[in-house]
C-alpha cells in the first residue's frame, strides 16, 4: 500500500451480527475506510444506530454513528472499491450476483457462492493462492468484468479446523483421513439465533448443513488449482491424495469461540510425532503475514503445553482473535494424532477472514486500490 | 426375592454427591432398606441432615431424616447384607479392602478395585456374567471368604458408550476402531468440583484420567472371561478381536448428563447400515430386565428419529435415567457409522449402575440376603 | 366430585410452551380428560406429535399422541365444559371472547382480560372468592351467558409475590408499601423467546410491562370485591388500605423458577417480627387445599431456615411446582421485614394456577360439570 | 507527576485473582513499575507463571514472566514505594499490620482494616478526601510512622453502588433511604469460588457478609471526616443526615459485573424528576480526573437511555471498567428514584479502585515517589 492511501469500503448487511463485527474491525482499519453502509430496506434511510440493534462489547464507533444505511444495490456503493458482505444466505446469492455484475469487488461472509467452480473459498491463512482463479472467473462472466468478482471465505467451524491441517500438510504431506467434533459457540448462529432454551444447561449434538460444510470446505480449501488441457482453472478437492473426512457437530453454551476435537492420519508412514506435530504447528507462518497484511496474526497457531487448553473463555482472543490456538497433542490410537483446535468464529472465523483476504486481494494486485 | 423380604443395606460416603445419590434412589426400593450410613469421621455421630450439605433436587427421604452417621468401619455394618460404596477415591481403596476382609458385600462406584484382576467391572446392562469371578475372587482371599467381594461398575463417560456398543456387537459381531469424544457434565466432578469460574461461557478440553479409563475399561467390560489350563479365570480384554480405542474428553456447562460422538469400525464386511445399527440398537435387551431387577430400565436405548436429539435436558430423565438415548445414526466417512449417545452420568452413570448390579447378585444368588 | 366422574377439557395452544404444560399436567389428572386441542391454522389437522415443537423433559403423553389438533374456533370445542387457554396474548383477545360468547367456561394464562372490571384475577392459593363476580360477567354478557365466562390467572412474577403477602395480610393485616425485585427465568418468556446471546453470562435488568402487571395485578389480587348501592361488584384494588407497589424485573440465565427479594411495610404498628412472619407463612393454608383441589399443594409455602435458600435450582419442584419458598426473612432496615420468595413459573405461575382455579370453580359449582 | 519518574510497586497476594488483575493494570501503568510481587510461602522461589494459575484472557504480561515471587515479608519489599495487597482476609490482617509497621504505604482490597477508626475505606470517584486521615493513623501508630499507612478500598458491590450516589448528593443534597438488591457476578468470590452446581441455571439468594457490608460501607464513604474538640479525626457515618440503608445480595451466574437496583429516597422535598437525576448523574466529575489519575475514567457514568441497558456482557468494559453504568432511571412509588446500576467489580469494584487510590495519593502528595 501507497503511503496515506485509503481505499474506500462499503458493508452490506451491516446491521446483523457479521456486520456489526465488520464494522468494528473496519473502523481502526489503517488502509480502509467505511464509506457505505447496505442493509434490508426497512433499514434504509435511517442513521446506523437506529437501524442497527448494536449487541458488541465496544460501543458503536464514531465513524459510522452519523451514516446512513442504504438499500443494497450496487448503485449506492459505485464509490467502493471494495465491498463486504455479511448479508445471510437467505437473501446473498441475488444481491451478491449483482454486485459483482455492477464489477464490484466483492468478499463475501455468506455460503451462497462457496461451491461456485469459479469462485475461490479463502482461508487467508491457508490458500491465498486460489485468488489466482480471478481472472478466470472475471473472463467468464457474461459480460466479462474488468473488476468486478466474488471471493468467499470458509464456514466459521471450518476455518479454525484448516488452519492447523494446512500447517501439517505443508510439514508432512498430504493427509488421508479427517475425523473431528466440534463444539461451536452460540454466536455461529447469529442473532437471535439459539433460543436460551435451546442451550442452557444443554448440547445440542445437531447444526443444519455443519457437517457437510467442514467435510466438503475442507477438500476445496486444502485442495489445489489445476488447468486443464484447455488452461481452464478448476479446483482439485484435494484429489493429489484423496482426503476422507468425517466431522460430527455440536452446538454448547459458549457465547464466541469454537473449539474441535481432531484426529488425523497422514499419507507418510511412520506418521510425525506428536512433538514433531507441535513444532511444525508452532512454525507455521503465511503469506498473509509476510506480505505484511494488517490484520493477519503476528503468529499463527499457538501451541499449548498445559494439560486443560486451550480453552474458549481464555484463549478466544489470541491475536484478537485472528489466530488459532493448538493443545493436547498427543498419539490417537486409532488414527495418527489427535489434538484440540479453538478459533474465534465470530473474528478469523468470520469477518477477519474476509478482511485478511480483501487485504490480501489488495497486496498482489488483484483489487485496484 | 422371596415375597414380603427386604435386604437391609449400608451406604458408605452417604453425605457426597453419589451417595445422595445412592440414598434418593434406595429409599423407595422394593427390596432393599436403607439401615446404616457412613460417612467421615468429622460427620460421625450427627444426624444425616446435619451431616450432609444435600443438593438434590427433591428433600432428604424421611427414612434418612432420623439416621446418624457412622464412620465407615465394618463393625458398623455387619447387620448390613450390602454395603454400597459412593467414596472418594483418595480414601476407597482402605475401606473397601477392610470391609471386603469383614465378608461384606461391596458394590464400589469408586475407581480404586476397576483394574484388579479379580474385581468384575460390571455395566449392569452390559456384561452382568462377569460376576462369575467372584467365586475366585473370595477363594484367593486371605483368608478365603464366604459371603465377602468387592464389585465395582464402571466410570460414568464408560457406561454411556457400552452400552450401545454391546448392543452392536450383540447384533453384528465383535468391532475394531472406536473413536469417541465426550461431553461430560459438571456433576460428574463432584461436589465442589468443577469451579464456575472454568465452565461458565466455556469448555474444558480436558478432565484428568478420563480418557485412559474409557480406553481401557470398555475393554475390559466389552471383553469376555476367559479359564486358563489351570482353571483361573481372567479378563480377557477384548482379546478375541482387538478393538483400538481413541477417547477425547471435555468438560461442558451442562449439570447432568454426559453426551458423546462416537464413530465406530466393524470387523464385519460390509458393515451394517445405518438403518440396521438403528434396529440392533432399539431391540437390545438384557439380562438386567429379564430377569426382573426392579431398577433396571423397562427399554434400555431409546433411538432417536429427529435430526437434534438425545439433548442433556430433555433426555437425561429418559427410563428415570436408568436407560441411554442414542440419535443420529448415520455413516462415517472415515470409519463404518457414527451417532450420538447420552447417559445420565449420576444415574446409570453411577449409583443406579451399582444397585442394579446388586440386584443382579441377589437374582443370581451371589449375594446371600 | 361425584366419583368415577370425569370432565371433557380442551385447551387452546396446546403447542406452545404454557400449552404443553397443561398437556403435561392434565394428562394425569383424577377429574379432567383432555379432549380437544386447539392451535393455530397452520397445525390444524395435524396430529400433536407433528404439530408441536415439544420441549419437556418428559415425553409426549400418550393420552395426545393420536389426537389431532384443531382451529381454535368455538364449534371445536362445545363438548368441553372447561377449555384451557395457553394463547398467545396477541391472539388470545378475539378468540377467548369467541369462546366465552359460545357460552363455555374459559380459564386463561394470558394477560389479555385480566384488567377486565367484570373478569376475576385469581391466584388460587389467594383469592378464589373473586368467582363470585362471575354471576355479574354472565349477566352483563350480550346475550346474557348461562355457562360461558373468562377467568384469568395472574402473571406468572405477580403470583410467586402475592401468595407470602396474602400470607402475611391474613395474619398481621394490611401491608402499606411493598418493594420488589424480581430475577426472572427465561421460561417466563415462553420458546424461542430469549435469545441465547442475550442471557449467557449475562442480565438484562428489563422485562417489556412486568412491572406494570406487578403493580397493578397485586392490588387486584389482594384487594376485595365490593357491592356498589345498585348491588354491582367491582374490585376495590386494595382500597380498605392502600398500597404502594414497586417492581424491578430482571431475566437471569435460569430454565425455570422466579425468584424476588421483597421488602414489605405493615400498616400495624409495631410490625411483627421476623419469626412472626416465619410462622404465619408456614401456617398458611387456603381454601384449595380444604376444599380437596387436587392439584392444590399439600403444604403451601415452604419457610427454609438455611441462609441461602430458596434457590430456584434446588426449590423448584417443592410440591410440584404448586406450592412457594420463602427464606432470609429478616428486618428490613428501612421497610419492616424483607425476605426471597421462590415460585416455579411453569407450574404455580401459570398453567397450575389455571387448573386449581378450574378445580375450584367446579368445586364450587361455577362451572357445571 | 515529574516526567519520566517511575515508582517502584510491589503486590501482595499476586498469585490470586486480584492480584492477576493488580498485574495485568499495571503492566502498562505510566506512572508505576511492577518491582515486586508477593505470594504464600508456597509460591516463594518460583518464578511468577510458575506459581500462578493465570486466568486472564489475556496473557501473563511479559514484565513479569521472569519475575520470581516472594513471600509476603516488609523486608523483601523495602525499595517499593507503594505495596498493594490483593491478598486473602484471612492472612491479610496481620501481613498488612507488619507492612505498615515497616513504614511502608499499603493500598488494600482486603476487608480487615475497612472499619478501622483511622483508616480510610476510598471508592476514588466518591471520597478522596478521606486521605486527610491518614496523618493522624501514622501519627497515632506506635511508634509513628513517617511514610506508612493503609488505605482501603470498598466491597465490590459497595462501590457500584456508592459512585451514583456520591453524584446524587452532590446535586440534590443527603439521602435518607436506600434500598438495594444486587446481582453480582462470581468472579467476586474468586477462584475456585463459586462451584457450578450451584450456580449454573441457579441464582443463591444469599452472600455471606454482603449485605452487612454494603449497609456498613455506605456510610463510611459517603459520610464525611469531622474534628472533635481535641483535634482529633472521625468518620462521621453519615451522621449529618442520618441514611437507612437496606441490601439484599444474590449470586448470579455472571462471569463480571455486579448489577444493582437501586431506589432511594432524598431528604429534599419535592425530590428530583427522573430527567434531574439521569442530568446530575450524566454530569458528575470527580478529582480523580481533574487531578489527572491516569486510570480514572475520562467519564465517570454511563446514563443509557435504552429501556434494557445496562447489562453487564455489553457494557461492563466501559471505560475499561473503570466507569459504571446507570440505566431505567425512573419514580418509585414506594422511595421516590428508582435505577439500575452496572460496575465491573474485577475493575473499579477491586484492583482499579486501589490503583487510582494510589494515584490520588501521589497527586496529593500523601505517597512520597
């Protein structure tokens, strides 16, 4: 980035949970400015604070405490080179569509397009390198678009879950089998989401469509980019070494942070050691890191000694909350090595994925600032 | 039992957390009368309610109200046929030895006695034949006893697995792999226990000696007794097919009952679908109900059709939590069939487990009453 | 009741959160069969099992597991002689006046008519000789009714409140002011109600008109019925003494059980003292239990002497949820006497309390059965 | 303070809950240096992590990763300027007494030496003119002291509630009568404080010593220090307008944040509207921040105009603890003013009240650094 130049962003869906925590982030943002705000139509016209039932700890920030919502249409963000979307899946894919139609730069928290062959699923910690379908995508579209594009981020309980297996794999190959539970916090539901009936004093060993999210993510996120015969790009599901995945998901009474049991088997035998293990995930850096992205983690993955960590109350904010923590490392009888992963969701998990990735987009030239 | 007989019983560490536990459920039994209660040395000589801090839901019984404590020698107990033992483990292993010395009757919920060779580990619903070591048990005493033996029943994370695992290899034959992750209540750490400080807005990824007890106690319960040239029987450990067993455990804020995942390996090919696991899993029947015991549950597993099911809270009571619940039953990517099982850790997860136990040595004759 | 009689019931939103408590109560109830059940349009014709969301920790009833749901329309239900109302407050007002209109005897959970001058407020543990307005509601009917009528139970905060104070007027006389604070569970709020977000490790010290019910309802409740010179009935809202009521509400992360801290000022001087109001509360009994309501409870307010009771996770389920806790009663420094009192929101506060109120209606021959 | 100058500090009872909370603060306290730390003979030798079971979310500050921990003796502490004491009341009396007698300045949040007759009990926005006592302590020591002494700070529950008050009766004149009921969270008993099972879906009505106390306390601080005939100092409690006060304190599952209601009654005839109070509590200031104490809040009360504000998971960080929030002023129709009132008690409830206390008395000129 220019020395003193700002890009101007815009926020769509900016008064749910995902938009107040892009908002938050957005406004001490050293390269970004807010400069829109989108939300439904009976939020438009208002100024944010009446439009937005405001639920963070931190007060509204002065930036956007006089801005008014728009509606979201790409007419009232033509003035944003970028544009995050918090908006839910139930009304994402048209309006979505239609920004990157408008050759709007669009990063998306939403699942509408994360499947889409031509759309890149970005773990900014993991596969940065998938941005490279872009330009792919960009010629595809009909008509073709100079700037306009759609990068999605990862479901929040599979982006605490990559992080660590990528640090693997980049140490010790490919891995073959995958089986995780997780416990995911309440806030992965959104506002008002679960009933406190639901989840006090409970579990719930169900969330709709979880369990399929991680185990498909994940192939495309660990997965590579391959041409064909043709130079079409397309994404490979990991197929360099096929993968099986299992994850059995849970709903606790934790407000942010979720938290997995892992068990892995790797390609290479004999498998890492658990020390080895722990070494390679305290090594781990990325591309985010070194191509100076602000709001990617100093360091990565914190690897815990102590027998009970890391827990969601005590380690959800590590690197406010834009790095993941690793604990009990240790032999899985059944598989290779098991071990514990917590992610913030409601921040790597969600909005500062999508940050570090309109951060990265930025750096290697893919969004014109 | 013979019409009209009751069997006067002791409980030893009455004022915890199990024995309240041991007392609400005795004091409405059909065969067993509540006679004497022991507990520490500091609360000997007070009557109960002075004695207990009771946390139960329902008031102390009126057959207790009156009762003073002992402490827990076998000179207080010899009018007792059974002696139940809800103790702390720092203080099990003397006083049970002393009272199995006396010839008494012990049915042990404490840890200490799990791993002796000549101690049955006994899933009242499980694996009731094991009580056929307790001939070998009394003779290698010494001095050989007549009416005298310790059995113990299995932790509470255990007890909820077994069961439906017995189950499948009832139904399909013996399995190979299990890979389980728990979601232990608060209740079962005791009273004080778990600090509200460590639970409340969080999890703990891990609760001490958990995960090495389900390894190896589910193989010695799922396991047969096996006679060697010279007659000794021992506990075989699984060892017509050995099972591998990989157990991860965690701490929630939920008060009563213990939830786990669990993803299973058959030895059988191919292995049964999901739909036949349901079946086994709902015809399972055992010993416990055939041959009457009056606190064995009327259904042992009730299998769940709908999609977030069995929850803590609305599940625990099932059978008055003598049964388990199991749900969702489905394919693992990785290994064969995954589902979810929850048991009610401070029913059949402990003191329930135990009476049922010495029901069963009463129909069985084992017992003298 | 004549023996071996049994009466049809019906209720009104029986999917819904009050509506499976009556289903739960009346399914084993010695005078009440439950006949109808009646739901929104859009559960009409399903069976109940299909229609309802069910959330107690006990199954479905088998009494209802076949029975199908109808519209809530009076021609529904003319074989009831008592309908039930767990309705909705924003749809309870037309139909409960349908009902009433079509002559049937209706007793309701929701706020709608309480306000009524013609309608009875009752807390059954309080004032069941408020029915005798029901003659007057009949009569002042267009058309005059002969069977039909509404009465109203109390807010479910109200009723834990007025039962102590009825206590304490019955024995020392009037009270002049009363301060209240009330830490209300999210059971109050009925499903999904409170939101998980809002609660977990929190409070909010607001509750959208409790206060108002509080301030209002208590001087209707314990106020008389008196006759104006033309021989009408009004309340007199507390008019032989007035008294000034202050509430403060809060929901507090529990599942079930209001708990308040109250202080009271007595018009007699000097007061009584604290072991005074000690025995006047444990000598209360009201005229549900002496006139044999089988729903009443045995006991009526339990007094604990320990100091940290009553606690709404261990005094809930005192006499099923019917009767009330008191403990702390101790001197007020500047009121005269302040104590906690426990009621269980479920049951006495809400659907209980329309029951005894039916039971004594029976009993007193208001409703032809 | 002279630019650049540093005061060395030491910690009693670091290892605890206070303590971590004194370290975390004044890791990064401009004006003092974290030189010494104190503990239980058990912890002396090792170095700080070692010896504390860090609870925190945020991590062990490196100044003292490598600090070795000490028993709590004045010798060790002889180069510190200013010793705070975060250490248990049952070792607090006699450690705080050596100190002071070593001439050393003590700021405690203990409870022991709050109702000594020449101590000062501050809450730093409400009564730092309570210091001037603090010649006559050293003067009436034996032998005198020249630089020791001990300052107090309040109870955690006293203190949110004393700071709005301190601003009513510096508007509106004495109060007469108070009445509280408070809700405070479980970090005010520290760790392993509260058990789960007593507080997980439960409220305890019921916190030993409390009530005494904040009925206690309340006067002292907001009483005034008078001179009898001899020159000699007295807390006054109060005595130029005598004030009831009235406490009910319950245990609530909040991890931080102590919430009150709060209603009062003034002297002054007519008393202040709502609109007055919500003005003069917006509008209090307090030396503490004309003085230029670092960590006194830039803004003293947070006055919400929302109808369910405050609540302690959004708003206990305001001013990062170091403010209270005041919502749903409004009459009371028992008292006259009725609100609720939010402090962070791990904050200005404990080791932030000592920290300004300590800086108001080297403003003042009380501590010589």
């Amino acid at each position: 980035m220019e020395e003193g130049r700002r890009i101007n962003i815009g926020i769509l869906g900016a008064t749910g949970t995902v938009g107040q925590r892009f908002i938050t982030l957005l406004s001490k943002h050293p390269w970004f400015i807010i400069h829109k705000l989108g939300a439904s139509p009976r939020s438009a016209g208002k100024i944010y604070p009446k439009a937005a039932n405001w639920k963070q700890a931190t007060p509204i920030p002065s930036a956007v405490r006089q801005m008014v919502v728009h509606e979201c249409k790409p007419d009232n963000f033509t003035d944003c080179a970028i544009v995050f979307s918090g908006l839910d899946a139930d009304v994402a894919g048209d309006i979505e569509a239609a920004f990157r139609a408008a050759d709007i730069a669009l990063f998306s928290n939403a699942k509408n397009y994360r499947r889409d062959p031509h759309v890149p699923l970005i773990v900014p910690l993991v596969n940065p390198s998938h941005l490279s379908i872009i330009a792919q995508q960009r010629a595809l579209h009909s008509p073709p678009l100079s700037k306009g594009f759609i990068v999605t981020n990862a479901n929040c309980s599979t982006t605490g879950i990559v992080i660590p297996l990528a640090a693997l794999e980049k140490a010790f190959g490919p891995l073959e089998q995958l089986l995780v539970t997780t416990m995911q916090a309440i806030s992965g539901a959104g506002y008002p989401g679960v009933s406190s009936l639901d989840i006090l004093d409970n579990i719930v060993p169900f969330i709709s469509g979880e369990e399929e999210k991680i185990e498909w993510e994940t192939l495309k996120i660990l997965g590579g980019v391959v041409d064909d015969d043709r130079g079409l790009k397309s994404f490979d599901m990991h197929a360099r070494h096929p993968l099986r995945v299992s994850a059995a998901c849970n709903r606790v009474p934790v407000i942010d942070g979720h938290t997995a049991t892992v068990s892995v088997r790797f390609a290479q035998r004999p498998p890492p050691s658990p020390q080895q293990v722990r070494e390679a995930l305290a090594a781990f850096t990325t591309d985010a890191q070194s191509l100076g992205c602000p709001s990617a983690p100093v360091h990565t993955i914190s690897v815990h000694e102590e027998p009970d960590r890391p827990q969601p109350r005590l380690d959800r904010y590590y690197q406010e909350g834009a790095g993941v923590s690793v604990g009990r490392v240790r032999q899985c009888p059944v598989l290779d090595i098991k071990f514990v992963v917590l992610a913030n969701n409601v921040s790597i998990g969600a909005a500062t994925s999508s940050i570090i990735n309109a951060e990265l987009a930025v750096v290697k030239g893919v969004v014109q600032a």
